[in-house]
DNA sequence: TAACTTGTTTAAAC
DNA sequence: TGTTTAAACAAGTT
C-alpha cells in the first residue's frame, strides 16, 4: 500500500526529521548547497559548514537539524521534502555529507523556508512565531485541551487550527480528530463538553500515530503527487459524499475560516 | 481559465 | 481592548 497526504502536518513533519536523523547524525555537514536562495530566510549557510549533527527534531510543524552550536530550521509548507537524490526538479538545496552523499531538499511550490539559527536561540525564535505546547507525543487528557481551547468563542474546529493554542495540528487533523471524537465540527469551542474534550484528547494521538505510520512508508508520497483518491487513508478528509465509515451517511464539506472541513452530520453531534 | 490547495501574517471587523 | 474573521501571499495543478 502506498501511504499519502495532501501536505505535510506534523505526523509528516515527525516523519521527515526522523529520517533526516537517520540520514546524518554524527556525519559532518561539508557544505549546504543552496540553488534557490529565496528558501533562505536568516542566517549564514557558511556558519554549518564543517559542523557535525548532534540529531535532527521536530517542534511543530518545523524540521530541526541540530548541529552542535548551529541549528538549520526547515518549515516545509506545502510541498517541501528531503530526499536522497536528485529527481525530475532540481532541489532548492543539497546538504553535502563527509560520506560523499547528499540530502536534497526539493519543493515543487517553493513555499518553504530555511533558517540558519544559534541553537541558544531557538526558544526565543519559536516565542517570537507565539508557538503554542505540543499535543503529542505526550499525554494530553481532556482538562489539558480544555484548558488550552475551551476559552475560544471560534468553532472547535477553528480552534484546533491555533498554533499558538495548540502546536502543529493542520486542517486535515482537525477534521479527522472531530470526526474520531464524534464532534461537530461547529461547535463553539467554549460549548465543548468536558466528555467531549475527553475524545478529543483520545482522538489526537490516534489519527497522529495513524498518521505517522502512514508517513513513514517508505513509498509515502503526498496525495499532490500521486493524483489518486484512492491512497487517501483518512476518514472523512477528502471524501465528500462518501459514506461515513462509521455510520453510513455522506460526509459533508464546508468552509470555515477560510478552510475546508469534512465531517459527517451522521454521528458528529 | 479561473478556482482551488496550505499555513502564516497582516489588516479589518466585531 | 481583546477576539475573531477575512484577505493576501507564496506557485503550481486541474
């Protein structure tokens, strides 16, 4: 099976840095190659070059590669990756390794931005984007969500979209944790029930470990790429008039904020 | 061809 | 004033 998204969220964002990690902990980084230097948001490339890397992380939907004093930040957007080799585009860069191999890092859309950081300022840069804690992989029960969303008038689902509330869910996680924890997604935040957030915190971490497994095949492509439905693994995202795999009635699209959410008004109260 | 896809930022509205 | 929503933006696909 091959495994898709139509963009990388933060189980694909977990995914990247785990193989990144693979790729490069405790090689040297000869050079970083940069071909396109609108990816280049701050910082000097030169300032990496010799260094080795201590791991590579992630802290919601960025990529972190640690080398020691330096830390190179990937954003990926919308169709940002890395990969081992050269394909059909030319990468917007290269990371030489002592090893005489290369990490590209190809972005069809070229939305995605690179930083060259002091690790010591890593925290201070992640403030200044107002980065909200993490939902996972830590336990995160129904009071901590409440705690975080429940004071919002917005919709929940809208809600969920807060980085600064909640770090790195996307719109496709929105709308498959509400439709797992069997909640409108309409509903105003500050009108979820205390049961209902106690679903939600159960809902997260299963569609993002589904997720990660899925983004961690290693035939995985992004649903942009493989221009087919049918390698979408989630549950309503996507499937508009589909029946609901849990009750049987259509999923529904609609927009709010801006932004498409599915859901099913079958048995998402 | 124009509409659609996204997260983030900024501006406007409530 | 604080909160929320809409618009704009990046660039490519359909």
């Amino acid at each position: 099976m091959c495994g898709s998204s139509p963009l990388p969220e933060l189980p694909e964002v977990e995914a990247t840095a785990a193989k990144l990690d693979r790729w490069t902990r405790g090689r040297s980084l000869l050079r970083v190659e940069l071909l396109d230097a609108s990816l280049l948001k701050a910082g000097d490339l030169q300032a990496v070059a010799g260094l080795t890397v201590s791991r590579a992380w992630r802290r919601a939907k960025y990529a972190l590669l640690e080398l020691g004093p330096m830390t190179l930040v990937f954003h990926l957007r919308m169709t940002g990756k890395l990969v081992r080799a050269d394909g059909k585009r030319p990468p917007r860069a290269r990371l030489h390794l002592d090893d005489g191999s290369f990490v590209g890092f190809e972005d069809v859309r070229r939305f995605a931005e690179l930083w060259v950081l002091d690790t010591d300022d890593l925290e201070a840069f992640f403030t200044g984007k107002k980065l909200g804690p993490e939902p996972w992989p830590m336990a995160r029960d129904g009071a901590w969500w409440a705690a975080q969303l429940g004071g919002l008038k917005s919709p929940v689902k809208t809600a969920l979209l807060r980085q600064d509330k909640v770090a790195g869910l996307g719109n496709i996680a929105a709308s498959e944790i509400l439709w797992r924890a069997g909640v409108s997604p309409s509903t105003a935040a500050s009108a979820v029930t205390p049961t209902q957030w106690a679903a939600i915190a159960e809902a997260a971490p299963a569609h993002l470990a589904m997720a990660l497994a899925d983004a961690s095949q290693e035939d995985f492509v992004y649903l942009t790429e493989s221009k087919s439905a049918a390698n979408n693994p989630f549950r309503v995202y996507g499937r508009e008039e589909e029946p609901c795999p849990r009750c049987g009635v259509a999923v529904a699209r609609f927009v709010q904020s801006g932004r498409a959410t599915f859901w099913c008004p079958g048995c998402q109260q």
